[in-house]
C-alpha cells in the first residue's frame, strides 16, 4: 500500500489514513443498523462520530481479515497503527503526550465500534491503551516524554505484567522481587498469561519492592532487550489469537530506578487504577462482539427456511432474540453507566465497573452463544463469525479479574461497616 | 453522507494540501440532520460549512434543478474556483446536479472524474466513460463530479473530529440566495416492473416460427 511508508513517522502535515481499496463500493450497498440496539442511540453529535469512525475502520480494515488473524495467528502491526494514526492508539491519554484526550465514554464507544470488526485485536489495543494511561497519569514529566508519544502512535507497543503462576485471583501475593541497588532494581521472577509478551516494545510490571502484600509492591516500565529479560513459548489459545500470549521471565534483570512510575508500594494501586478503566474497556469488547452477533442471529433467522418458512416466523425465535437485544441493551447501559461514573470519579466508580464488567461479559457471551445456537449446524463452522465471536469473548469473563472476584469487590462494597 | 460526495471531500481537501486551493467549503442542502453530514466533511479537513435550510415539503419536492440553483449561488457568492460534487446521489441516481450546475454558471464541467489535477489556470480532468478513459483539460473555475475510482475517503481521526467542532456552519435559506424553489416535475406514480410471465417452449424450429407468426411477431 502506497502510504506503508508513512506510517511509523507522526509527519504533521496532510498525513491520513486511507481506507483499503475498493472497499468504498461496499459502503453504497451499506445496511441501515437495527433500531432499538442501535448503539448511536443517547450519544452526544460527536460522541456519533467517533462511533461511525470507528465502525467504518471496523468494517473496513478488520473484519475482512478477522478469521484469517484467528487461524494464523497474526498479530496485526500494520492495522493497529492504522488505527493508531486515527487516534486509537492512546483514546484517553492527555494530548500533550500525543493522545487523543478523550473520555471513558467515549473510550468505551469507540472500543465497542472497533470490537465488531475483531474482538481480539480490539482487546489488545485497549490493553495497549490501559498501558499508555498508567504511564501518562502516575509517570514523571520525562517518563511520560519518553514513552507516551512512542505509545500514541504505536511505534511501540505495551504489555501489562501482573498476573503470576501463583497470583491470579490473588494478585497482591505476587512473587516477582524487584531488589533495590543504588540506581537500579534487580528483578527475579516470572509472568503468566502477558497479552502480546515477547511482541511488544514496553511493559509495564508490577513487583515487590518492599514486604508482603499490596503496600510491598511497586511499578517499573522494562524495555525489550534488556538482558535478563525472557519470554516463555507462545500459548495455544482457544481465542484471542490476533494476540500473542506468552510468559515473561526475569532473570537478574537491571532495570533503572528512573523507570519506576510512582512510588515504591504505590504499584498495586496503580494496577487497580489502570484495571477500573481496562474493565470498562473489556466490558465494551463484549459489547461489541453481542451487537454483532445479534445482527448475524437476526439476518440468519430472515433466510433460512424450515417446515416451509423462515425461521424468523417462529415465536419462540423471535422471543429470544427480543431476550438477546434486551440483555444487550441492559449490558450497554451498565457499561455506559460505569464509565461516565469513573470519569466523574465518583465515589461507586470502582464497584460499578466492577458490576459493568460481571454483567456485562456474562450476558454478552451468553448472547453470543444463543446466536451461535440459531444458525444451527452452521454455527459451528469456522466459515461463520458467530463461532470466533463466540471462542473471542469468552475469556473475558476471566482476565482482568474474574467474574468471581467482581463479586468480591461487589459484596465487600455492600457489607462493609 | 452519499459515498460520491465523500470521494468528492476527499479529493477538494487533497487539492488544499497540496496547496492548489486555499479553502474547502462543504455544502448541504436539507433539513437540520444535514450539519451532522456537514461535520463529517469538517472532520475530514474541510475549512467551513454552508447549511443551506430546506424542510418540509419544499425539502420533499427537492430535485437537482433546485439544488443547482442553490450551488450555482453559492459558487458565484464564495468566488469559488471549482466545485466538486459526487457524480449522482444513491437515493435518487439523477447524475444531473453537477451538470446543471456548470449551465447555470456557463463554467466548463469534467464529470465521472477518475482524476484530477491542476495545471496552470486550468484543470485536467480524466473521465471515465463507456469507451474507457477520457482526457480533458478544462478552464477554471469549473463543476468536476466525482466517481468511484477517483480516491478512497480517508477516515476522520479522532482529534480531527474535536476540531471540527470549532469550525463554522453557516445558515442560509434558499430565498436568501435568491433561490426559488418550487419544483415543475410532479410525480404521477411509482410501480413495480411488470411481473416477467413464463414462456413457452417449442419442440423444433418450425414450431417457433409457427408461433412467431400466429401471435403477430412476424
């Protein structure tokens, strides 16, 4: 493509992104969207606009592709720039740092968009955003220089290093050491489950610098190629597959303290800060993926025929494909709800993302398999969507922070004194 | 906004960046949804917009012969060198307002254009046609309408769409202009084609030309 070139450089003058040809001719023959799922739908003029964006890049630069990152494998760079040159590679990081300095409502739309076009990659890239917040709202002046603009654009690509062979669930037990030796730590331990690990450029690792328990642990920025650090192989995945996934090993790793964000014992806090927003963002990637997967159900249910008629004739059809929408709408509000909550910092942020993540991501996949049991034996075949919609959400009932421990935060919300 | 027109934005907002125009005014004629479409076209780089207010039933009976009008106007009121439309609208596939538009302004008119480029104080202009591609060079100012082949729209990017809420719509009305609207086509009716009814089948030559001849085709 003739702009490949351009694409790593921010050029300021007359750079854009075309769409990939020949597609504009697809557009002529576009559909309207349902009505009452539309999720237009309450949203401010521009908030529109970045949704119709960010579906037009969907439709266009994703989902010809979707099936074939899934069987492959392929994490795709040039795409994500793409999508980073629109601005979708930092969404709610300050514009200073080369971010589009949006709100979380705004995030979750554009997310929501960008997920029906492949949910992995979508997911991805809002772990890539969650990434470039941390750094840009508890990072100094000069760490924010350093990797916010790298970040934005995409030059470079960030990891979120938490989760352990041995801390899941319990996070704040994690193992990895990080000992303090005049301007530098030396870190010891491992990562499990690393989303892009071994792929990307930055991660972002959270360590013990000090005791046991959340207080002991801190947050250092680590860069490929720094010795002593490794990735374990690539994990064979049921979904999420445009995504490499791969352990992250650190073997005497020196890592400076100029790159510690925040201070030490103040890394747990930062983890959970960036996972309020990455649960709204995960919450959303499911949204994404019930939306599409209803209108699949929908254009099913209209062509196939059995016992002479359409399957759209049957009442018990119609009844739950008006249950799907009706999930999915309830899904959308809470999802809505908690981010503008966590935007307004309000005082039931945490808990109501918390409840936006749980709910949402059990109804969507429920949604998402309903349609998949609509088109019947097609549903099964890797030639239909529905089944990558399906494989793709799934795991977000799972990372960042099970739905179990969404009940934790939910219930010590409720019973504390 | 019309897919034709999107490929026209995109071609009148490359022209300004590469510095052979100096401003980009997005137009539309319509009732208040027409600002969202205007503000997709700041989005992708046009500098202004001009909301031209049409509702109603005056909005119903609106053809290219009032729009046109409407654009011949505003082209001799903003000065403009060029204007660049989509070759036909999708609803309505009439493919005559580019073209009414250059006769109500005696400007020179290069439609189904495949590209487009400047050259001194004119135009060159390739059109797509039945035959294949034809070249033209035309004087400025000039209509252009724009086909599929011309460019591919880019994607508004998220800042782009901020800044766009800080540049002008203008709101006109018709009559503002000088613009009369009353239309002189009146719909009669709106049919299906005719149902295609079955044919008959022949055993031998000599049997068509016997039905051919006693049904009075021949």
């Amino acid at each position: 493509m003739a702009f490949a070139g351009r694409l790593l450089t921010r050029s300021r003058l007359g750079s854009y992104v075309c769409r990939t040809r020949g597609l504009t001719a697809n557009r002529i023959h576009r559909r309207h969207v349902v009505s009452c799922i539309d999720p237009s739908l309450g949203l401010t003029e521009e908030q529109k606009e970045f949704q119709k964006v960010a579906f037009d890049f969907a439709a266009n630069e994703m989902a010809p592709h979707m099936a074939v990152w899934d069987e492959k494998e392929i994490f795709p760079v040039d795409t994500m720039r793409k999508a980073a040159q629109l601005g979708f590679g930092g969404i709610y990081v300050q514009p200073e740092m080369g971010g589009s300095g949006l709100s979380r409502l705004d995030t979750s739309i554009i997310f929501e968009a960008l997920s029906t076009g492949c949910v992995s990659t979508t997911a991805y890239i809002s772990i890539h955003n969650m990434c470039a917040w941390m750094i840009d709202t508890f990072g100094s002046e000069e760490q924010r220089h350093r990797y916010c603009p790298q970040l934005c654009s995409m030059e470079k690509f960030a990891s979120y290093c938490l989760t352990e062979p041995g801390s899941g669930s319990d996070a704040a037990s994690l193992l990895t050491t990080a000992k303090r030796d005049g301007d530098h730590y030396v870190l010891n331990g491992s990562k499990a489950f690393i989303s892009g690990a071994g792929d990307t450029d930055v991660y972002v690792v959270m360590c013990r610098t000090g005791g046991k328990g959340a207080k002991g642990i801190s947050c250092l920025v680590v860069e490929k190629g720094t010795p002593g650090l490794g990735f374990g192989k690539k994990e064979r995945k049921v979904g999420w597959n445009s995504q490499p996934t791969r352990a992250v090993i650190f073997e005497d790793c020196v890592v400076p303290v100029a790159n510690r964000l925040g201070e030490e014992g103040q890394g747990f806090t930062i983890a959970m800060k960036g996972l309020n927003g990455g649960r709204i963002n995960i919450a959303s990637c499911s949204l994404g993926a019930a939306h599409a997967s209803v209108l699949l159900a929908r254009d099913h249910l209209k062509v196939r025929k059995q016992f002479g008629e359409a399957l759209s004739n049957s009442q018990f059809l119609q009844f739950k494909l008006a249950e799907m929408a009706t999930r999915l709408v309830a899904s959308r509000l809470m999802v809505r709800q908690a981010a503008l909550a966590l935007q307004e910092d309000r005082l039931d942020a945490v808990t109501l993302c918390s409840m936006a993540k749980l709910f949402a991501t059990d109804e969507c996949f429920a949604i998402c398999n309903q349609s998949l049991q609509m088109h019947g034996g097609y549903g099964y075949l890797k030639d239909y969507a529905v089944q990558q919609f399906v494989r793709d959400i799934r795991v977000h009932q799972i990372l960042e922070g099970t739905n179990e421990v969404m009940r934790m935060i939910v219930s010590r919300n409720l019973l504390q004194e | 906004m019309n897919p034709f027109c999107e490929i026209a934005v995109e071609e009148a907002v490359r022209l300004k960046e590469k510095k052979l125009m100096k401003e980009v005014i997005a137009v539309s004629c319509g009732p208040q949804q027409c600002q969202e479409t205007i503000r997709t076209a700041l989005a992708m780089g046009a500098d202004r917009g001009i909301h031209v207010e049409v509702s109603g039933k005056d909005y119903e009976n609106l053809g290219p012969l009032q729009v046109s009008k409407i654009m011949a106007a505003l082209a001799k009121k903003e000065e403009a060198s060029l204007v660049i439309v989509g070759k036909q609208a999708i609803d309505g596939d009439c493919n005559q307002t580019g073209q009414m538009t250059a006769a109500l302004l005696d400007w020179p008119q290069g439609t189904f254009a495949s590209q487009v480029s400047v050259e001194g104080d004119g135009l060159k202009v390739e059109r797509e046609i039945d035959g294949g591609l034809e070249s033209i060079r035309i004087k400025m100012p000039a209509v252009v309408t724009a086909d599929l082949r011309l460019n591919e729209p880019r994607y508004a990017t998220l800042p782009n769409i901020m800044k766009a809420k800080k540049k002008k719509i203008a709101s006109v009305k018709p009559a503002d202009l000088g613009v009369e609207l009353t239309s002189r086509l009146e719909i009669l009716a709106v049919e299906d084609p005719p149902q295609r009814q079955s044919g008959v089948k022949v055993e031998s030559v000599q049997d068509l030309v016997t039905k051919l001849r006693d049904s009075g085709t021949l």
